[in-house]
C-alpha cells in the first residue's frame, strides 16, 4: 500500500472513551471533530459524502483507494484533504500487514467498501470483496488497536419478508431464500465484525436501506431515476422497500460512532414504500405524473427464471438481473426507532431529496 499524500495532522487521538488496559473500549464512542478517521469505500457514493461531511466536522480523513478508482474521484478527494492509501481489499495476496499499519493511529475506521452487485457471475467478487474484504479490515483495527470500527452493513444482512410487515435489527436473518450474492456477502460481513467483537473489537454496524440522494459519485439509485424519468418503469412488482436520504445516512454513521453500543446494528432508514409509490414519488420530483401498474406476483417466479437463463448472455449494462428479480413479491419495510430512541436520528425529507437527486440526474 502506497500513501499518495502524507497524513499531514497533528491532532491526537479524538474522544476514545477512556480505558487503561490498553486493549478496546467495552463501548468506545468517538466523536469525529478532531478526530482522525480513515475511510475504507471512500471513492463511493457513500464514502465521498462521508469524506465531505467528516472534514466538515473537523476531523482529519485518509482512505482507501483502488489503483482503479476513478481519477477525478481521487482528485476532488485529495482537494478536499483527504489522504489517500492505495489498497484493494479483494487481492488475496496483499500483505496482511499493510491495511494495520495504514489503519494505525486513527480514533475511527469506517469500512464503507464493498462490491453491489446483482449479477451471478460477480459472486465469487463480491465474497472476496465483502467477506474477504471485511475480515482484513477486522484484523486490521484488532492488530492496530484501532478503538472503534463502524462497519456500514445494509438492511440486505437483516432480511426480508414476503408480506408488507416491518422488520427490525433483531429479526432473523431470512434473505437466504432469495440466493442473491449481494444479500449473502452483506450477511456473512456481519459474521466477520461479529468475530472482531469476540476477540474485543470495539465495533458497532449501521444498516442503511436503499439509500438515494445526489453525491460526488452517483449511485445505483441514481440509475433507477433515471429509468423511471424515462418512463421504463411502467410495470413494476408488488415490492416494497425502505428509502432513505444519503444526508441521513450520513448523519446515521456519524452518530452510531459517537453513540451506537458495542456490537449493536441500527437501521438506518426513511420510508417503507410499495415500488409503484415509490416510481410515483421519484415522477412527481421530476414534474411527471406516472401512473405504474403491479405485475401480477405468480408471474415472479417465471420471470427469475427466465432471466437466469439468458442472464450469461446480458451485458452487464443491463440492470434487471434476476437476483433483483428475487425481491419480486417481497418486502424490505424496516422499524427505525431504535436509531430514533439510541441515535437521535430523524429520516430526512424524502421528497426533497428526491428532487435533488432527479436536478443532478437531469444535468447528467
Ligand atoms: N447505496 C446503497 O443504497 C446502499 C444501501 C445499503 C448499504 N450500502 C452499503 O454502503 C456501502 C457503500 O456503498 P456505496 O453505495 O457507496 O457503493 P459504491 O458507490 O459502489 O462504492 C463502493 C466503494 O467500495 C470500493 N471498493 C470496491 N471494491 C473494493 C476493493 N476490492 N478494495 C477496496 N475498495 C473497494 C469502491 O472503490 P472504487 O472507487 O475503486 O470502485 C468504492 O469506493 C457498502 O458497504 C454498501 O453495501 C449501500
């Protein structure tokens, strides 16, 4: 791993609950104004608006970056401060060593990185990405004495139902039935920072739901707008799913490393919506009035089956694959309250996010 600029702060260590044992705080909450954080995921829709966020708050970021990601990610990046590492969690011959001593010295690690994928040939990736990936960063903060990891999960390691009820971070993980890789790799991180807090970790989770909103780098919501504004989403399934603005997401992380309870999840979510609200919703931010219509929910089951049939021969340009199929008469409704009650997190205002998000989708 190569440092692209020196960590140039001088601040110590942030407010790392006090402990004198010198191993991890049993319940570490680190306030990140002064703090140094470093960010894994950093060049992501997620992790640029954490970046940002972070230095406003006046803490002194670094991250990890790919020697593929995107240059001018990398550079508004390092125009904002941030010190870049080059790494990649994926490569199985990287010296474990290395991720310690770039994680060394920080108050926070946020591992925001991760492969989203909705494709059966990106299952081995997205192990080796999101399991792989999250056990080196574990090992990593435990062989730095990093005092507290945020690992950002998401609603797919909570589960899903096949009725329109709400789900909450003690539900049993369900999601299995869909045999979707993005759904198993999220859970199976989860058993990677459950197996740093055995070994006295101090890491707590958030588990953001579909997560939309404008960013440096545009995210895959931004890709579901831009079908809808065009009119391509008018059947949908009978689905649901929770959605959330980015800024409250954002604020979600930054309040479970100040607050959130060793080895405690919090859903960080907005509004349950069936999918043809939700096409509705992103129609009415864009000044259009569309009218969706259900499918009819036996025709799921064909549908999946069709798709993973021709799915070796589609470009992976084209989104509908059938492990989004998989959610075809399912639910992703979640109970926020415990971020409400334990965090103080409030949803943002959906609408509005939505607008701003349609505003940068338009300007391309
Ligand atoms: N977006 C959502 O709606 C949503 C919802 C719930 C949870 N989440 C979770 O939130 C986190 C961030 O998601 P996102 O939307 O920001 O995703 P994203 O825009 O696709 O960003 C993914 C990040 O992970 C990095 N990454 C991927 N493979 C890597 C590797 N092998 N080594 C090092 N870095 C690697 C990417 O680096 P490059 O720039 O080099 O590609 C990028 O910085 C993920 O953990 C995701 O599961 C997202």
């Amino acid at each position: 791993m190569a440092s692209e600029t020196q960590p140039g702060n001088s601040a110590g260590r942030g407010s790392r609950t006090a402990h004198d044992d010198g191993g991890p705080a049993p319940t570490g909450g680190v306030d990140v104004a002064g703090a140094r954080v470093f960010v894994t995921g950093v060049t992501g829709f997620l992790g640029t608006a954490l970046a940002k966020r972070l230095v406003d708050e006046g803490a002194t970021v670094s991250g990890l970056a790919r020697a593929t990601s995107a240059r001018a990610t990398r550079r508004w990046l390092r125009h904002l401060g941030v010190t870049l590492v080059e790494g990649d969690l994926a490569a199985d011959r990287a010296d474990p060593h290395a991720l310690a001593r770039a994680v060394d010295g920080h108050d926070l690690v946020v591992h925001s990185a991760a492969v989203i994928g909705y494709r059966r040939r990106q299952r081995g990736l997205m192990a080796r990405t999101n399991v792989g990936g999250t056990r080196r960063v574990v090992d990593a903060c435990l062989a730095a004495d990093v005092p507290r990891l945020l690992h950002v999960s998401s609603i797919a390691a909570v589960g899903v139902t096949d009725e329109p009820v709400l789900l909450d971070e003690d539900a049993d993980w369900t999601a299995g039935v869909l045999d979707a890789a993005y759904f198993d790799t999220k859970h199976e991180a989860e058993g990677e920072v459950r197996r740093g807090l055995a070994r006295g970790l101090d890491a707590v989770l958030v588990n953001p739901a579909a997560i939309y909103g404008p960013s440096q780098v545009p995210a895959n919501s931004s890709n579901v707008v831009r079908q809808i504004l065009a009119g391509r989403l008018g059947l949908v399934p009978p689905s649901g799913v929770n959605v959330v603005p980015l800024d409250t997401v954002v604020e979600g992380c930054l309040a479970a490393a100040a607050r959130g309870r060793t080895g405690r999840r919090y859903i960080l979510g907005g509004e349950n919506l069936w999918l043809h609200e939700l096409v509705k919703r992103v129609g009415a931010a864009g000044g259009l009035d569309l009218a969706p219509r259900l499918l009819p929910t036996r025709l799921g089951g064909v549908a999946r089956a069709l798709a993973e049939l021709v799915e070796p021969w589609v470009p992976d340009r084209v989104w509908f694959t059938p492990d989004m199929l998989a959610v075809f008469g399912r639910w992703m409704w979640f109970d926020t309250g415990r971020a409400e009650r334990e965090l103080g997190v409030v949803p943002g205002d959906l609408d509005a996010c939505l607008r701003a998000t349609v505003e940068q989708v338009r300007a391309g």
